[in-house]
C-alpha cells in the first residue's frame, strides 16, 4: 500500500463518522454512570444515521434516507426514552448498582479493550471484502466496535450498562451491514430494526425483574447459589 | 515584487518569530480567559512587564545548590530555541538547518529541556519544587508513549518522520484531511498539549494551590533572571507546541512558499493568527471544565493514548 494515498474525501468521511462511532463505544465502556451511557448511546445512533444518509447522497441509494429517518426515531429517541424511564421507575436519582460495576480499573479495562479493538480490525480487515458503497476500513471498524461492545457487556457487573452494551453491539452490526450491504432491500434493514425493539423489551422485563428480586440493578448479587 | 529574503535571514526569523511572540499569547490567553469568566483581566503585555521585572532582580540561590541549579535554565530555553529551527514555522520548504532532526529530534530537546528544569528542581532541596519535578516526569512517562503513537501515524501516513513532509502531505488533497487517521492524531496530540502545557483538566495554570501544582511547582526556588528564564521556557514550549499543531497537522496554510519578504511577513501574521485562534479554544476549556484529581490525570492521558492507537489501527490494520 502506498502510505501517502488517501482514500478520497467520501471514504474518509464515512471512516470517520464510523472511527467516531468506536469511539463512543469506548466512552460508553470508561463512562460510570447509566444516564452518561444512554447519552453516548443516542450520540452513537445518531452517527449512524448521519451515515445513512451520507452514503445515500453519495451513492444514490434514496432507500437509506427512509432507513435513517427509521433508526433515528427508533434508536436516538425511542430506545434511550423506554431505558430512562424503566430506570427512573426504580426510584433513584441514578439506578442503584450501576455506578462502579467494574470487574477490572478503567485503566485496565480500556487498555484490554484496546487489545480486541486490535483483533477485530485485524480480523476484519484480513477478511478482505470490498464493497461498491462504503470502505473497506469502515467494516473493521465495525469489527472492533461488536468486540468492544462484547467487553463491555462482560466488564460490567449491572443488568443497565450490559442493555446498553448490547444496544451498541446491535448499532456496530448496523455498521457492518451498511458496509458490505447498503442496497439491501428496505423490508429486510427494517426487519432488523424491529428485532432491536424485541431485544429492547426483554431487557426491559430482564432490568425489572431483576430490581424487583434484588433492590439493585448488580448482577453481583446472582453469584450465590440459591435454594 | 518585494526583495528575496536571504535564507539564513528566515531561518533565524524563524527562532526571533517564536521567541518574541511566545509571552504575548501567554498575555492573550490569559486576557481571553479573564473576559470568558467576567474579569477585566491583566495587560496583553503583561507577560513582557513580568519578563522584564524579573530579568533586573537579583538572583538568590538555595544553600547547597550547585552549578547545575544556574545552569539548567540558560541551557533549557537554548534548547526550546533550537526545536524552531527543525519545524515549519514560517516557511512550506525546509531550511537548511530544518534538516538537522526529525519530528523525534524535536522531541528529544523538548523532553532534554524539560529534564533539566526538573533536575535542577531537585538540586534546589525546596520540597514543592521537588513535588513539581516528580509528577512532572511522572505524567510525561504516560504522555510519552502517545507522541510515540502520533509519530507513528506521521510515519505511517507519510513514509518519513519529517515535520515539512507531513505538512506538505496535508496539505495536497482534502482526503488527506479528512482521514481518520490524521483526525485522531491530532486530538491525541492536542490533548498532550494541554496535559504538557499545564492547562485545564490537567492543572490550573495560575492556581497558587500547591497541592495541585505540576510544572507550576518546579521553579518555586529560582529567582530574579533565572526564573524569567524559566517562564519564558514554559511560554516557549507552548507556542512550539502549537506551532506544531497548527502547521504541521491542522492547519499548514498560509506559510511562505518562496523567499518574498511579503509572503513571510504574511507567514509570520498567519501563525500567530492560528495560535491566538488554539489559544482561544484552550482558553475556552479553561473556564468550562473543572480541573481533573491528580489521580484521574491518568485516565485524560488514557484518553488521549486510545485516539493515537486507533488512528494507528485505522490506518495499519483497516487500511483507513
């Protein structure tokens, strides 16, 4: 490769807006409190979005637009409204259990996420697909953030910040399919959305039932066995 | 047409641009912040006045400091000038002196000088200073490895270490500026300046708390010449540093790109115009972020190492 090659301003754009998405998943991961997470997480479907539309103006994909309106209203203002709520339901300024729910320090926790970050470009990167629409770098980028993502559902101990985890592993999914599949048929991408929602009400019942049982949203409290 | 300057006349207008210029941000900063936060604020040439106060006072030095207490600042800011010399300051092509050392050479008589002031702030034996010293080289062995990191995206980026190359490679497309790569880099290298340059979240630069005091603490016993040598060092190093983030990574327009006297006079207009403008921006942080624990400077520097490793990433690995 020849290092002073740029990959034009189209392609460096659309890395960035998913360079800015890894990102915010690390931010979410070193980020203590849910309310902060939930934040990241809206600014982080948005971005998706913002990408939505960029590829659809550049490559003429009016479907995207239609997409991206979708996932804003559902994944900007719809998933971060139905979590605050559940959570402001549990009668605390700030849900109970979630604050300091770290297996490991911040430091560390950032620099072993650093490590999968590196495996996930490595390994996305090595697959070699190239797409018509969007850069190739784009996907492993998507590719760090699902391993970034899976860190951060397993570092933290609280059923809260592992929904918001799995909420930005859906949105680097989201990534990876505008990467290798922007001109799938709309039907499918809503589809996709809607399992979003699915997912959404069964953390949902899982959070409540959870604050229900232990006062507290710590999954620490399930280690013990009980009879 | 104006008369072609000699180039040894630029090269050396190069060190007279940055060692004139360097109190007066100092004074801009602190006058933009002092307005931020509804103070009149000191002079714009404040800086000069104490600069020139403390050149006629006497200098005392502690018992039992050596030759090197004396010494150190006179070398220190011998070394902040020579680093102008090695970098686009005014010019897009390289002046014959330019290259002597690359981006790492730079590098090293940055960290040189900021060595020195250190050892001779633990020959003095005052305690503060001592304190100052010590967090001093510690915090700059957790922003090290990320200078490391954005050399390697300079590397990687452009096949040399060169300052003038990276500049000129910015400089050629608009993709050049919109890669990840370059971005990241940039954020990491403006977070370490703030971090080097004593600056809100990492210390508060006029603060008299002791406790809180990082480079601020290190020349509390030098006096007279030798500590406005000292502050002329610390002002020094950073508009360096901006000069260096604003020609060589955000902004490497407007410099000279023959010998006109007019277009390096035009040079020497637009750098202090892009140092006021990150002055601005830093002085904008100063007055809306809290000051960070001296624990949690660890976490900033963190920060700042995630966005110079992935600019890495993007580049080495996603081919970004």
């Amino acid at each position: 490769m020849d290092p002073v090659h740029a990959p034009g301003v189209y392609q460096g754009a659309a890395n960035v807006i998913a360079t800015l998405m890894l990102v915010l998943e690390f931010g979410m991961l070193r980020q203590a409190l849910i309310r902060d997470q939930i934040r990241l997480y809206a600014a982080q479907s948005a971005l998706i979005s913002v990408l939505a539309i960029v590829i659809a103006a550049d490559r003429g994909l009016p479907d995207l637009y239609a997409l991206a309106a979708l996932s804003a209203a559902l994944k900007v203002v719809a998933v971060p409204l139905v979590v605050r709520r559940l959570l402001g339901r549990t009668g605390h300024d700030e849900a109970p259990g979630v604050a300091g729910s770290y297996t490991f320090g911040v430091a560390n926790t950032v620099l072993g996420s650093i490590g999968l970050a590196a495996l996930g470009y490595f390994c996305f990167g090595a697959l070699g697909i190239h797409s018509p629409v969007a850069p190739a770098a784009a996907l492993a980028i998507a590719g760090a953030m699902v391993l970034v993502a899976f860190g951060l559902m397993i570092v933290r101990r609280d059923v809260a910040s592992q929904a918001v985890g799995f909420f930005s592993l859906e949105n680097a999914i989201s990534l990876a399919a505008l990467v290798v599949a922007a001109g799938l048929p709309l039907i499918l991408e809503t589809a996709f959305l809607f399992d979003l929602l699915v997912a959404v009400v069964v953390f949902a019942m899982l959070m409540r039932a959870h604050h229900a049982r232990t006062e507290s949203l710590s999954t620490a409290d399930l280690t013990r066995l009980r009879g | 047409m104006s008369a072609a300057l000699p180039i040894l006349v630029i090269q050396l207008l190069q060190v007279l641009t940055v060692a004139v210029a360097a109190p007066g941000l100092t004074g801009v900063i602190a006058r933009m912040e002092a307005r931020l936060q509804g103070r009149a604020g000191p002079r714009l040439l404040q800086p000069y006045y104490d600069l020139a106060k403390l050149f006629r006072k006497e200098a005392l030095a502690p018992e039992g400091a050596g030759w090197f207490f004396l010494a150190a600042p006179v070398v220190a800011v011998a070394a902040y000038l020579t680093v102008p010399l090695l970098i686009p300051v005014l010019t897009t092509y390289g002046l014959p002196l330019g290259y002597m050392g690359d981006i790492l050479g730079g590098g090293f008589m940055l960290s040189l000088a900021s060595f020195l002031v250190a050892a001779a702030a633990l020959e003095s034996g005052g305690p503060y200073a001592q304190l100052g010293s010590s967090r001093a080289k510690t915090f700059s062995a957790i922003t090290e490895p990320v200078v490391l990191f954005v050399v390697f995206t300079v590397a990687l980026l452009t096949g040399t270490d060169l300052p003038y190359a990276l500049a000129a490679t910015v400089r050629s497309s608009a993709g050049q500026i919109v890669r990840p790569a370059h971005l990241l880099a940039s954020a990491a290298l403006f977070m370490v300046i703030l971090a080097e340059t004593g600056r809100i979240p990492v210390e508060t630069h006029t603060g008299t708390n002791e406790f809180g005091m990082i480079d601020e603490a290190r020349p509390f016993e030098h006096s007279g010449p030798y500590f406005a040598l000292l502050k002329w060092g610390s002002e020094l190093k950073q508009l360096i540093l901006y000069t260096i983030l604003a020609n060589v990574f955000l902004a490497p327009w407007g410099l000279a790109s023959t010998q006109q006297a007019t277009s390096v006079l035009l040079a020497i207009v637009a750098l202090l115009a892009k140092a006021t403008a990150i002055g601005a921006v830093v002085a904008v942080i100063d007055s809306s972020f809290a000051k960070l624990r001296l624990f949690k400077i660890t976490e900033f520097v963190a920060g700042a190492f995630l966005l110079a490793v992935l600019g890495v990433f993007t580049l080495y690995l996603g081919g970004g």
